[in-house]
C-alpha cells in the first residue's frame, strides 16, 4: 500500500510537558507502519475553551503512513492511554494529546473520526507550528499561511525547549568488550581517535559527566565547543565550573540548550560520556559515532549496549575503525531534518 502524507498536532499542559510531547514523537516513529518525517519546534500557548488551566506546550509533525485513518487514530490514542491521558471533560487539562488534523487524499465525516480536523483552521496553537513544516499546505482549498493570518489575536510564542525528539549524537572510543575507560581516565589514547573527535564536535555542544569534565586537560573546557556539565553535584556548588555550564538534570539541559535552537548554522549536540551519562543520554541520541578499537584493554567502565541502532558506515583507520550507527526508528526523520538544514 502507497504510503500517505499525514499532519498530527500535539499538546500537552500537565507535568513534564517537553518531555511528553518528545517521548509521544519517539513512540509514533516506533509505530510500524509509520515513518516520522518531520517536528516542529514547541510553542507556550493558552488553553483553549476552559481557560482555568496551565498553558500548553504544542508542536505539529509530519508522518508518512501506511495505516488506514481509523488504525491511525487507534495507534495514536493508545500512545496518549500510554502516557496517561484520561478522557475526563472536554477541552480540559492532559497529559497528552494527539489530534489528526490532516491526510492526504482522504477526506473523513464520522462520528469516530473527520478529517481535516473541523477546528484546524480556527486555532493558533495548532497553526503556528504547522507553517513552522508546512508552509505550502492547503487544507481545504485554503493556505495555511492564509488561515494563520486570521488568528492574530490568538498569541503562540516559540519555546525555549529543544523539540526534536532525539536531541543527541552519542560519541564513544571503545574496545571489542565495549570498555570505554580504566581507573578513572581513558581506556586508550590514539591520536588518529582524538582528531576524528576533534573534527566531529567542533563548533557543537558537547555534554558530559562530572567525572569527564575532571579527566580533561588542565581542567578546563574542550576549545570550540560549548561545554555542558550534567550533574546534580556541581549544579549545587558555587565556583569551579568556569567556561562550563552546569545542568541539574534532563529537564534544566532540554531547557538550556533550547537557548541555541534555531542558531545559524545549527550546533550539533554531543554526549562523550562518561559510563552514567551514555545510559542515561542514549535514549535521546538519534546517531552515535563509535571508535572501534581491536581487542580488550583492561577497562572498568563500558559503552551501554545500544539496541535498536544499525551500522551503516564503517571506515579502517590505522589501528581502529570509525563506525557510525543510526537508530532505526530515526532515520527518516534525520533524512528529512538533515534535507532542511536542521541537523549540521
């Protein structure tokens, strides 16, 4: 079957929101049948009908599909059950939501479900975000861009959140038995490994652990690159850090590093560890860069094993090889993203 263009509006106004609305997108692309395409940013904007409620975090997204509209809207409404969205009032705070709003060539009117969505052309909230990937859409012989004009008084302000559903390139040396470090430093030092790191975080932001930041040169930041500390340690000390910025846990990183979203050209956002970091940073890495180093060399500390991520690339250098590894439910969406100019 022909797969078919769809455009999906998600909110959220209740606990992490940013969160949310990036493990729902994670959670759509895993969908089989459904290729996530594209995301826009987030965007803060008032509630809509009952107003005695938090604001919203809203974005919009493009899927290619091969799900009939009904089994779409099955898969999408069990993702919000998922992520704990109860159907309690209408128009009411969520967890989660996920409206279709658009297919192409499929024009809807049942009880279950109508397409396009009856309001999209109406609301602000799902406007701004849907020119921000589609400009050129026309919804029922009208021009997005048209019908957002109408909505001036309706106020929809750019987030500083990072949006993509995976924010992250994870980057790594390591040998045959995933060991990636020993007493505290690292496993090996190659010169051909530290210029391919070199080449590939400069002009980025590279994230790291408390231990890592220690282990650098002199103590101070990588030359070029923004320096990001995780650690709830260091966020509570004064002092120490200069030239690094310190973050206190997902959440305050995903918010401070929404600080560059949009940056001309854009900062590709590394994770080099250590141990802790990579497990807690893998779920939202999208690619991840492996020096791949013959045999065992005595470590203490391994690379997480990284399921879901196929090779495809491998290139010999003069005692290791350079792998690169893309998870699968990602790649159409890096294709696309990479295609706009929004991944460097």
């Amino acid at each position: 079957m022909k797969a078919r263009s769809c455009y999906l509006s998600l909110g959220a106004n209740l606990g992490a929101r940013g969160e949310t609305l990036r493990e729902a997108l994670r959670r759509i692309a895993a969908v089989r049948g459904i290729a996530l395409r594209r995301v826009s940013s987030f965007y803060e904007t008032a509630p809509w009908g009952r107003l005695d409620q938090p604001a919203f975090l809203n974005a919009a997204a493009q899927i290619e599909t091969v799900l009939e509209p009904c089994a779409l809207l099955a898969a999408c409404q069990r993702i919000e059950r998922e992520l704990g969205r109860v159907r309690r009032e209408h128009w009411g705070a969520r967890t989660i939501d996920i409206d279709m709003l658009c297919m192409e060539g499929v024009a809807l009117d049942t009880e279950r479900l109508r397409l396009p969505h009856p309001y999209m052309m109406e609301r602000a909230f799902v406007l701004v975000p849907l020119a921000e990937i589609a400009p050129a859409l026309i919804v029922g012989g009208v021009p997005v861009r048209v019908a957002l004009a109408r909505t001036a008084g309706q106020a929809a302000v750019r987030a500083q959140e990072l949006s993509a559903p995976w924010p992250l390139r994870l980057i790594a040396c390591m040998d045959e038995a995933r060991g990636i470090g020993r007493a505290g430093g690292l496993l090996v030092r190659l010169p051909e490994d530290m210029a391919h790191f070199r080449h590939l975080t400069m002009g980025g932001v590279v994230v790291m652990g408390r231990r890592t930041m220690e282990t650098l040169p002199q103590g101070k930041p990588l030359a070029g690159r923004l320096n990001v500390v995780l650690s709830r340690t260091l966020a509570k000390c004064a002092g120490g850090t200069e030239g690094f910025l310190v973050c206190a846990g997902l959440h305050d990183l995903w918010r401070r590093l929404g600080a560059w979203h949009g940056e001309e050209p854009p900062r590709t956002i590394w994770c080099i560890g250590g141990a802790a970091v990579y497990a807690a940073l893998l779920p939202y890495a999208a690619e991840a860069y492996l020096t791949e180093v013959p045999g065992t060399h005595g470590a203490d500390v391994f690379l997480p094993e990284m399921a879901g991520f196929s090779l495809v690339s491998r290139v010999m250098g003069k005692r290791c090889a350079f792998a690169r590894y893309v998870r699968e439910t990602a790649k159409n969406w890096l294709e696309e993203e990479s295609e706009h100019g929004n991944l460097s």
